[in-house]
C-alpha cells in the first residue's frame, strides 16, 4: 500500500492566518478564548472567534467559504501540487457550514440552494481551480480526522495523488444555543482533564492539510487510521472506553507500531466531565496511560469541523520541532483513570503522536503520525 | 416487500412503514426524518439476512451519504431557538446521527462515515467501501444513500460481504449504479 505524508498545512485562527503564527502563539502560551458580548447570545460568554476581517475577502463566497478559501489557499501558495489535475481531490470537513444563513431568516424553498453543503464545496473548489468532484465529511466532532483518514485511504488505494483536506465551522447562535441546551458550555474558559473543568468552550478555525503520495523532503507520514462506534448512546459518551480504544488499537494496528512506541498523545479533551473521563479509560485500556497527553481546546475552544485538523497539525509540527505543547486550563488531576496530561512547554525527542477525537452519533477516530526523519 | 400507502405525507408513511414491519422500538418515536427513515431502511435490509449471528460487533461498519445533510431538521430546529432550544432536536442536527441509532440499535461498532453528495456517488462509495474490506477493517458493511428533506426522501441500502450466496450480487460501480438507478424509477 503506498505511503501518505503531510505535504503542507494551514491554520487559521484568531491566534493567526497561517502555521506559523499560530505556533508561535502557542509557544507563547496565548490562547484565542476571550469573554465576547455578541449577538449570538444574551449574555456575555467565552469563545475563540475569529475577528470580522478574517471571515471577509470574496463577496461571491459566504463567511464559511472565505475562511475554508483562505485557509487552503494558504496551504497550496508553497505548492508543487496541481490543485486543477485530475489525480488531485477535495475533501471538506464541516458539521454546520453555512448554516448562519438559515437563522438569518431565509425561506425554506431556499435554504438547500442557499446553505447546501455539496453548492458550498462547489464554489470553493471553483475558486480553488479544483476540477474534482468535492467529497465532504459531516460527522460530528470526528470530522476532521475522519476526512483526514478518507484522503489518506484515497491515496493508499491509488485513486488520487493528493488530496486537500480542508474543514471549518462558525460558531453560531444556531450551534451556541444547542450546546447551551445541552448546558455543555463552561462559564469559563475551558479546563481539560482537570478535576475542576466544567465543560467545553466553542471557537471558531479553518484548517488544511494537503496529503500527497510523494514526500519531497522532511513530511511527517499519516500512517494509520481506524474509526469506531459506541453503539450506546446518540449524545453522550460510552461508559468504558471500549470503543474508542478499538479505534486507537486498529490504528496502531495499520501503522504497524505497538503502543509502547507512542511517544505523545494528542486528544480531544472537551473538558466535559463525560468526555475527558471516557478519554482516560480508552488510553488507559491501549495501555497508554503514562504516554504524555495534550488537548489543546484550551488555546482554540472546540472548532467543531477544523478541530481534528488543527490539533493533527500541531502535534505533526510537534514532532517536526521535538517540541510538547501544555494543555492551557490545566492544573490538577481529576479523571477517574489516570492520564499524563502535559503541564508545560518542553522540548521532546518525539517521532510518534497518536491523535484521537469523538463526537456526537458515538463516534471515535484515532490517527497516527510519524516523523521518519 | 411490498407497502404501498397513497395519500400519506412523509411523515405520515414513515410512521406507518413501522407499523407495518411490527417493529416494537420506542426510541423510533423520538427519532428526526432522517433518522427514521435510515432506521427503517436497515430494518428491512437486515429482515432474514441472518445478520446478526455471523459477526463480532467491531466487524460490521456504516457508511451512509447523502445530499441534504440534516437540513430537515436544522430547519425545525433553527425556528424554535429562540423560543426554547431543545437539546432532543439539536442532537439531531449532524447526519451521522442516523448512523448512530443504527448503531444502537443493531450493536454495530465497526468503521462508520457520513458523506454528502450532490447525487449517489457509487464510484466513491464502491471505493470507500472496498478499501474497508482490503484492509480487513471489517467483514460486513452497511452502505448507501439516505436522504430526507421536506416531503422529499430516498432511501438505498446495501449489505456488502466477503462470503456470497447464489443470489448476491458482486459489489461493484456498475452494479451498484444500476441498482441505484433501478431503485430511482
């Protein structure tokens, strides 16, 4: 089977427009999350969003599609990769997309054409000078690996080349006012895996990776992916673990690499008290539990579609750097299995990151990434 | 099977196709469109496959597509917001949910992926699917087009495994596209 490697990365975020400043923010210990008073809710809240500017640029395209359009781009400026080849596809990770348009009052006779993910991923492609039919993912919190993981089997199976793997989500009043229903947003900023975290904070982010058949020099290979499901429950997390750890040990698995050999963890950590728990069992249970862990919501809130990709691109950058990122919000222990959660930022001889993420539906995803050089 | 009920809406004819299957399942009631109809369809794909016995739970996977996302509910959702959120519909609002009460209801805990589509991509999900198989992350899986918006559904599922009776058909582009098509007239 051929080999998948990272070929070039985008974050896009309110620490920054590009990789790059984003890692020097968090190098920095910044975080994006500030109390906003916005029209998305009644009273002020903490989030990670991104400023007007950033979501602005091609008036034919919406806010969604401007920051998937400049976060991909970002990725394809440094490029070899034919964007318009036909051995080139498009994957776009997304749970809501536009859906800021249907609060906004739209007829419904209008809302496929107007809103309608498969018409936004055709725009961006066309303005991407992509010839490919777009293949969007839409699975809840996964997304964003489950997309990495599709590309990567697109190639392994010899259908494309390259695959650009972009996701984003908004955060708006129609995703603020369900995780509010749910009473699953802090009144914090968010506190992962810690004995006094109190749920997640939302944020907002575009993220591209390109993956490509071809390593030109120094790429860090996505080298396995599983996904799984909790057969439980629709909106909370399983009891034991169990399924999530299927999903990390058949990832391993591909990867042809044992547990012992990971050398950090980067997870979901949403900071719900169900979530961060379920994660420790299933870590725990891979064998993992004294692997050093981060989740970096702490810095980006969770952004929901981006979130498997930008937390997949730092902790590749990580392991290009042999650098271990803190997991912000963090202070003292308070899962029911013990996990190594990373306090600060050190330097690491790393060379492997096991990356996982659940969502809504029971759904898991685990990936691995290895720095070969 | 055959169950032909003129005059119902979608609504309506989702309600009585369970009826008619005798399904007893409580949680049906509590189901979006979407979910319905994805809950239904498997019921009847499964009915007398012998499924259930023949695997472990990790060895059967789920990949669905379709062209409407959840869009029929985020629309219901979208008008009670303001008035009163309710976090039984919102959860509705992801497509993969459909997956997920599939997956509970059958205990399937293998591969699963929602993906959408302008139309039913059989080349992509012959692909998808077979990848699946070649790589031995599974040995049975649950695939198709599950669509619901308005008055306006669809529904095309398959179930793909190594082993073959004589019946089967092979799981390839051109068969699937055919069935797909046979399936639309």
């Amino acid at each position: 089977m051929r080999k998948v490697f990272v070929a070039a990365d985008n974050i896009f975020s309110p620490l920054g427009k590009d990789t790059f400043s984003n890692l020097s923010a968090l190098k920095q210990g910044h975080s994006g999350i500030r109390l906003h008073q916005e029209t998305i809710s009644e009273n002020p809240f903490y989030a990670s969003l991104l400023p007007p500017d950033f979501k602005a640029g091609n008036p034919q395209l919406t806010p969604f599609e401007n920051i998937v359009f400049a976060s991909a781009s970002d990725a394809l400026k440094d490029q070899q990769a034919d964007a318009a080849s036909s051995r080139t596809g498009f994957i776009l990770s997304t749970t809501k997309g536009n859906i800021g348009l249907i609060e906004n009052g739209i007829p419904d006779a209008d809302a496929d054409r107007q809103t309608g993910l498969t018409e936004s991923a055709m725009r961006i492609a066309a303005c991407l000078g992509i010839q490919n039919e777009p293949i969007i993912v839409s699975h809840a919190c996964i997304s964003g690996l489950l997309a990495m993981i599709t590309g990567m089997r697109m190639i392994q199976s010899g259908l494309y080349d390259q695959v650009i793997v972009s996701g984003a989500d908004l955060i708006t009043a129609f995703i603020f006012s369900g995780f509010q229903s749910f009473q699953a947003i802090s009144p914090n900023p968010c506190r992962p895996f810690d004995a006094n975290r109190d749920g997640i904070t939302l944020g907002e982010a575009a993220a591209t990776v390109i993956l490509s058949s071809v390593n030109s020099g120094g790429a860090v290979q996505l080298s396995g992916g599983s996904v799984s499901n909790d057969a439980n429950h629709i909106s909370g997390p399983s009891r034991t673990g169990e399924e999530l750890f299927m999903a990390i040990r058949s990832a391993l698995r591909q990867a042809a690499i044992s547990a012992g050999e990971i050398d950090f963890i980067s997870a979901h950590g949403t900071a719900t008290r169900y979530n961060d728990d379920m994660e420790a069992r299933a870590i725990n249970l891979a064998g993992m539990g004294p692997v050093p862990l981060n989740s970096l919501k702490g810095f980006y809130g969770h952004t929901l579609g981006a979130a498997g990709l930008v937390e997949s691109i730092v902790s590749l950058h990580s392991l290009k750097e042999n650098i271990l990122f803190p997991t912000k919000g963090y202070s003292e222990p308070g899962t029911e299995r013990e996990v190594h959660v990373i306090k600060e930022l050190r330097s690491a001889k790393i060379s492997k990151c096991l990356k996982t993420a659940s969502g809504f539906g029971g759904c898991n995803a685990a990936i691995i990434l290895e720095n070969l050089n | 099977m055959e169950f032909q009920q003129p005059g119902l809406n979608a609504a309506g004819f989702l309600d009585e196709l369970y009826r008619h299957e005798g399904m007893a399942y409580p949680k049906f009631h509590k189901m979006d469109h979407l979910c319905k109809l994805g809950i239904l369809a498997t019921e009847i794909l499964l009915k007398n496959s012998g499924h259930p016995q023949k695997y472990r739970d990790d060895e059967t996977g789920v990949v669905l597509s379709n062209r409407h996302g959840s869009l029929d509910v985020d629309l219901k959702y979208a008008k009670t917001m303001k008035t009163g959120a309710s976090p039984a519909l919102f959860v509705y609002t992801l497509p993969n949910i459909v997956i997920g009460e599939i997956a509970i209801r059958h205990k399937f805990k293998g591969e699963n992926a929602f993906f959408v589509f302008k139309s039913f991509n059989g080349n992509f999900i012959a692909g998808y699917v077979n990848g699946l198989f070649e790589s031995r992350l599974i040995q049975c899986c649950i695939c198709g087009w599950v669509d619901f918006l308005g008055e306006e559904y669809h529904a095309m599922l398959m179930l793909v495994e190594t082993t073959h009776s004589g019946t089967d058909i092979p799981f390839t582009v051109a068969n699937i596209n055919q069935l797909n098509n046979a399936n639309h007239e």
